[in-house]
C-alpha cells in the first residue's frame, strides 16, 4: 500500500484499485475544531478535482476535493457523531471517504509523504 | 481543501498594533483583520471560548477606535447624529450608541462614556476612519476630535474577570456595568471601562501603547486569565446576540430593523433632532418590514454569514448575517433578517446554503444568558 499527497492537503492510501482518502494534519490545525463533516455516498461517481466532502470548523467551512476519479465504495459513518475524529486522528480514523479507483494513472502526479513535508515546510 | 469563507489567512500586508510581538510570543496564529495583523486564535477557538465562560480572556482590540470629543456642546453636537441620550449621561457612564446616517441607516455602532471633562467613545476599527470622515463633516469647529492612536485597548472577560483585575486594582470592585474611571497600576495611567463584547463581566482597559505589553503580561499572569483570540471573540458576541457591524449592521439596516430601540432614549424618541429621526421613529412607533432574529438552526451544520431564508416556494425572503457553532450549547446557531411577521419567538423557517435547505427556529437572544455586573437597585 502506498500513501500519496496533494497540494490540496489530501493524503491517499492506496491498495490496488482502492483508495482511501483524508486530509492530512497540517490541514487540520489550519482548520481548527472540527464541528461537522458531510462525507459522500455509496456508489457516487466522482471525477479528479469535483466537491467530495465538505468539512467545517468553528470559523470555516471548506470542501475536500476527490484528488483522483472514481467510485465511492464508502463515507466515514463515525465522522457524523464524532466530527473531533479529523482533529485527534487526521491520517487515522478520520478518514473522509473509499474510492474505487478509475484511473490509476492519475496517481502519478501526486506526492510522496517526504515530498508533501517539503511542500508544508515551504508554505 | 479550500477555505469558502470569509477570513483572509493570505499572508498580510497590514499595520502592526502594538501587541504584535507579544501575540506571536504567546503562540498566536495570526490574520489580516480590519487592515490589522491580528491573532484569530492561540490554543484552540473551542477551548479559548470555554476559558471565558468560565474564567477570564484577555483580548487585545486595540484595531477599535478610540476617540475623544472636547469642546462646550460636544454632548449636544454628539446627538445630532446619534440616537442616545448624551447630555444627560452621568460623568463615568457609558452608553451603547449608534451613529446615523442622514436617511437612518447604521454607519457604526459604539459606546460613549461622558467624563468629566470630556467625552470618550470606541467604534469599530474597519469603520473607524470613516466615522471621524463622516463625524469631522457634521462637528462645528467648536468640537475637537482626538483619535488616540497611541492607545492600546485591551479587553478582559469572564467570570473571573472582576476579582482578576482587582487583585491588581482593588478600587475596580466600584465599577458595575456601564461604569468607567481612570485608575493607575504599577506607573501606567489606565481607564477602566465596565462593559465589553461577550455577555460576560469585564472590562475594557484603555492603556498608552508604550505600557501595552506590560499590562497584558501583568495581567495574563494571573492563573485565571488567558489570552484569547478573534476567533473566540467572534463566537463569545454570536452566542450573546451581539450584533456585528458590517454583518449585522449595515448602512442599510435601521435601528428598529436590527432590533436596538433601546438605544434610542426616551428623550430622544420624543424629540427627534438626530441624523434619520423621522425614518427611524416612524418605525419605533409603526414597526419595520423586516427584523434582526436569533436562530436555532437543526442538526449540526452551521450555517454562516450569506445563507439565505426561503419560502415555501424557494423565494428569498431573508437573509443570514452571522453564524456558527455554538461552543457553549454545542450547536450551530446564527443571526437573520427576516419578515417582521415571522419574527416570533418559535416560528420555524427554511434557510438555504449552497442549495441545501436548513431547518431553523427563531429564538430569543442571547443564546447564552448575560452574565453582567450590574448595580444593584437601591
């Protein structure tokens, strides 16, 4: 299994042709106290870049992108009691979504995790 | 991910208060706000919310105006474009006020202290140079106007906030809200207002820029006071039904619609003479179309600023101005303009947010009782 980042703070755990996707914890802190989280349903086609999931905090509200194109196969049920799940374990069990990956190809131009901490170090 | 909202966290280009360094030394992560660098938050708005309901926060609004009026008719000028009651305010009272403009609408909103030889006042700061624009217009020569720009002003709120500041100042313990005095601590010349912006007691500590970061660490290093950011603040205000100038008020809000007759003085209700006084006393005595409510909104989902209010045919007929999370009820609340005949406490309505309809039930503000000082009746 692999796991890749985007410039968006999005991090894919990828097995196969099935991905898991969340947001990373850089992008959490910035976030702040996570009030609510509105992930999408079974079987919803989603293409590289559409509005996936919508995450809000206290001060915010802000959208998390499908960072590749595919199939929800999953939304994280726990998220709707327990939305703090993003700010106590961002990279764990706050995972937003599971895709059924239909461009496999489209991982190619994302980053690895050294890649990613260099990309958060240069913000 | 992507912000939608409002907050800029571009990196800022503004001017610096003279809280600056200190904030960053405390952690604080900070925004553009009011053409200010400021601090949104240190450890957490949540947990800087819950600290002042229950013990004491420091906030540095030092962005806000500060403006003293000098001159014989200043109290009687001050009226012509304010709806309250100034020549009678007792020396060291402090008054909630409004500053009209000529066809009523809300161009700031502020508090006025009469002293003894002058009259001190604190707007808002993203309003505050067009307020002395608009004020310097309709002043005789007579009056003198004086922005203190070489005054930091810090807020100290909570539970914990009187008995925090009297350990210090003991002779604060005189003031009850809408009382204000000039006191010293340790060589720093300090005005102590009993009043602030989260329904809690407290005060607001106007203090020479140079002693600024002196005071707040003098007072931050009591085990009861913290210090909190915009954030909390902006949070702390919506629970209390505070209105927020240039979200809740506008220029094109009136007083009545936005729910503030009660700072239209008797007196002046019946003599008129301020800037938009037939507007707005028609509406004090007919009522206005619309009106400023508190929101319950169901389920988890705030809703924010820009939502709007349907109805059953999906025709705005209102709008959200303020809304969040509630930290203290922890659930999502808000501020709307709505038909003054749905204004009802318990009247349910349909807001709508990127599409999505919200359920909503108009409720009595504050969402969070007040927790003031105030003098007890004799």
């Amino acid at each position: 299994m692999s796991r890749y980042f985007t410039e968006d703070h999005e991090w894919i755990d990828v097995d196969g042709n099935n991905a898991t996707v969340g947001i990373t914890n850089y992008a959490q802190e910035q976030l702040g106290d996570v009030v609510f989280v509105e992930v999408p349903e079974n079987g919803k086609e989603l293409g590289k870049g559409d509005d996936a999931a919508v995450v809000e905090s206290v001060k915010a509200a802000s959208d998390v992108y499908a960072p590749v194109s595919g199939t929800v196969s999953e939304g994280n049920v726990a998220l709707a009691d327990d939305p703090s799940l993003i700010n106590t374990d961002p990279e764990g069990e706050g995972w937003f979504f599971k895709l059924d990956l239909s461009d496999t190809s489209q991982l190619e131009g994302l980053m690895d995790e050294a890649a990613y901490k260099e990309f958060v170090a240069s913000l | 991910m992507s912000d939608q909202n409002e907050l800029d966290d571009s990196p800022p280009q503004d001017q610096k208060l003279p809280l600056d360094s200190w904030h960053r030394g405390q952690g604080a992560r900070m925004v553009s706000f009011a053409g200010y660098e400021m601090p949104i938050q240190y450890e957490g708005i949540m947990a800087e919310h819950i600290w002042t309901r229950e013990n004491a926060g420091l906030f540095d609004v030092s962005h806000m105006g500060q403006v003293v009026f000098t001159g014989e008719n200043a109290d009687a000028e001050l009226e012509k474009i304010l709806p309250g009651e100034i020549q009678k305010l007792g020396v060291n009272r402090i008054r909630y006020s409004l500053l009209l403009a000529q066809d009523g609408g809300i161009l700031d909103d502020l508090m006025v202290t009469r002293r003894a030889n002058d009259i001190y006042a604190v707007v808002n700061g993203a309003t505050k140079y067009d307020d002395l624009a608009y004020i310097i217009d309709n002043m005789p020569d007579s009056v003198t106007i004086n922005l203190m720009d070489d005054h930091a002003l810090l807020a100290l709120q909570g539970p914990k906030a009187g008995t925090a500041l009297a350990s210090f100042i003991p002779e604060v313990d005189n003031l009850y809200f809408m009382m204000a005095g000039a006191f010293a601590l340790d060589g720093m010349d300090l005005w102590i207002s009993r009043s602030g912006y989260t329904g809690e007691d407290g005060f607001e500590i106007s203090v020479a820029a140079q002693h600024a970061e002196k005071l707040a660490g003098m007072l931050c290093g009591h085990e009861d006071v913290k210090p909190i950011g915009l954030g909390a603040r902006d949070s702390l205000r919506l629970e209390a039904g505070l209105p927020l100038y240039g979200h809740d008020l506008t220029p094109q809000i009136t007083p009545i619609q936005a729910d503030l007759g009660f700072a239209l003085n008797k007196r002046r209700r019946e003599q008129g003479g301020f800037a938009g006084a037939q507007r707005v006393l028609g509406e004090h005595k007919d009522g206005a179309a619309m009106k400023r409510v508190g929101l319950f909104v169901d389920g988890r989902q705030p809703l924010r600023e820009g939502a709007i209010i349907v109805d059953d045919a999906g025709n705005e007929i209102g709008q959200v101005t303020s809304g969040g999370f509630s930290p203290s009820l922890e659930r999502p609340i808000a501020m709307a303009y709505v038909p003054s005949e749905l204004s009802e406490e318990g009247t349910v309505l349909t807001a709508q947010q990127r599409g999505k309809p919200f359920a909503v039930t108009v409720t009595k503000m504050p969402f969070v009782p007040h927790n003031y000082r105030r003098k007890p009746k004799a």
